[in-house]
C-alpha cells in the first residue's frame, strides 16, 4: 500500500488518516499501542519529508495479516532528496529536531537506503498482544497509562 505525497504540510495530516484507514484491514485496532505508535512514526517521517526536502514524496506501509501476532509492520516514506537524515541535537527551547530521535526511540528497528535519484526511510515495529499494564517486546519495555504508552522512560500520545 502507498500513497502519494506533496510537499505541503498539509500532506501529513492526510498521510495519518490514510495510515489509520489502513489499520482495520490488518486487524490492527485503533486503539492498540502500535497503532498509536505507528501513527506517531507516519507524522515524524513525512513531517521530514515535507519539511526538509520540499520535494513530493511516497509513503509505503505493509501490514500483516488479521491473526498475526508477532508480526512485523513496516513504515517507509521515499522522496527525491539525496540528502542522508541526520539526527540533531536541538537545545531545549528549539520546536523542531527531534523527529528521528523519536523514531530511533520508538521503532524496533530504522534506517534508510539510497532508492534512485532520492532515499527511502524506513523503520519496523515488532506487534505482540496488548498487556494489561506492561510488557516487553524485542527488548523494550512498553508501560501503558490510559492510552498512552512510555517507551524506556519517553512518553507520548499520539493525537
């Protein structure tokens, strides 16, 4: 699944609907932290996309099936930059910066790869069954408190 997006941040709304409607399908609820992770990652990458290249850009989710605990969900957003993302280190006033350092804390595993005149990002969460208060998952303790989630000591809520 993929969709097309245009270098206006506008686009990143759009791109979480179209990630939210693609939930469902895959037997992924709403409410189920990955969904909420996975949201969160959608807005960071194509935030990124839109932001820093100017450039139209495509998002790419694969999903697993209905009964697939266990399964990997892949998220990728390709653009036509050939700049390599650099993660910053924003002092504690900046309002921006730390997109890849929530990705970096919140995905299983991320990176990116030349893909022909540009790069692609990517980054993969593990799914596991929703514990009722904590859980470990590929290494990373998951602490949810009223359908928010802290990952190793960062909170968020995805909105």
């Amino acid at each position: 699944m993929q969709l097309e997006i245009r270098p206006d941040p506008a686009e990143v709304a759009r791109a979480r609907k179209w990630a939210r409607s693609r939930l469902a399908g895959s037997g992924i609820q709403a409410d189920e932290p990955i969904a909420e992770t996975l949201i969160l990652l959608v807005s960071e990458l194509v935030t990124n996309a839109v932001v820093h290249t100017g450039c139209p850009a495509v998002l790419r989710l694969s999903l697993p099936g209905a009964a697939a605990d266990g399964a990997t969900v892949r998220l990728e957003v390709a653009d036509r930059s050939d700049r390599a993302p650099v993660p910053r280190c924003p002092d504690s006033g900046a309002t921006g910066g730390r997109g890849l350092a929530l990705v970096d804390g919140l995905a299983d595993r991320w990176g990116w790869n030349a893909e022909g005149a540009g790069k692609s990002i990517w980054c993969e969460l593990d799914r596991c069954e929703r514990p009722p208060t904590a859980a470990t998952c590929s290494g990373t303790v998951v602490t949810y408190v009223g359908g928010a989630a802290a990952y190793e000591g960062l909170a968020y809520e995805a909105v």
